[in-house]
C-alpha cells in the first residue's frame, strides 16, 4: 500500500502480515514477500493486486482495521480501530505461522 500512493508515510507497517485474535488484529515481524525490507517499498507496487491476491487496497484495509493508527488514510476517521502495537510482533509471527 506504499509507494506512489500521496499519502503514505512508508512506514510500510501495513505490509507485515497480522494475525486476529478474539476479533482483534495484531501486527507480527512477518513482512510480505514483496516487501524491500531496506527502503520499505513494495517491488510489485504497480502489479500488487495482480500477483499478490493478499494485498488490501486502501478501502479494504481500512474496513478490516490494518494501518496503524497514525497513518494518514485512517487518523482522521472516528472510532478507526487499529492493530495493536504493543504486542510482541514475533510471537505473533509464530501464531501466524502456526495458523498456516
Ligand atoms: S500504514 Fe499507511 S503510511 Fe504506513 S505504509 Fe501503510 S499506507 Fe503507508
Ligand atoms: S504486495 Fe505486499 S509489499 Fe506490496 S503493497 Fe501489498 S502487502 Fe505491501
């Protein structure tokens, strides 16, 4: 969801795959296989949708609850709910792991 897109900070927090439990989301250190971990860029960014079917766009992202709190496409909207940032990322990774 980074790249050429105006708003975004690149922070590239909305590319680490998230984990549900009991209804809430979770960031885990997990980052998609796309993302160039170095500069926090997608290296599919115009092809995204095509060849990552696990890709969110903007509107779906924030309907599910994946940019943290402070990005700039959800920090305005009333009672966002954003993943939790105070959790043990890679825990969550190995939950995520599991899941699969
Ligand atoms: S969380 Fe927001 S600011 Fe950060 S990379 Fe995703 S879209 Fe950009
Ligand atoms: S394909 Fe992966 S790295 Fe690229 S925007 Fe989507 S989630 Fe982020």
């Amino acid at each position: 969801m980074k790249g050429g897109e105006d708003k975004c900070l690149r922070c590239a927090r909305c590319c680490y795959a998230k984990v549900i439990l009991d209804g809430e989301v979770y960031y885990t250190d997990i980052p998609c296989e796309f993302l160039d971990v170095k500069t926090n860029l997608c290296r599919i960014y115009e092809d995204r949708f095509e060849k990552n079917p696990e890709c969110l766009s903007i509107e779906e992202g924030t309907r599910l609850g994946v940019f943290p709190a402070d990005c700039p496409y959800v920090r305005d909207i009333k009672r966002y709910k954003a993943p939790h940032t105070d959790c043990d990322t890679a825990e969550m990774g190995r939950l995520y792991l599991e899941e699969d």
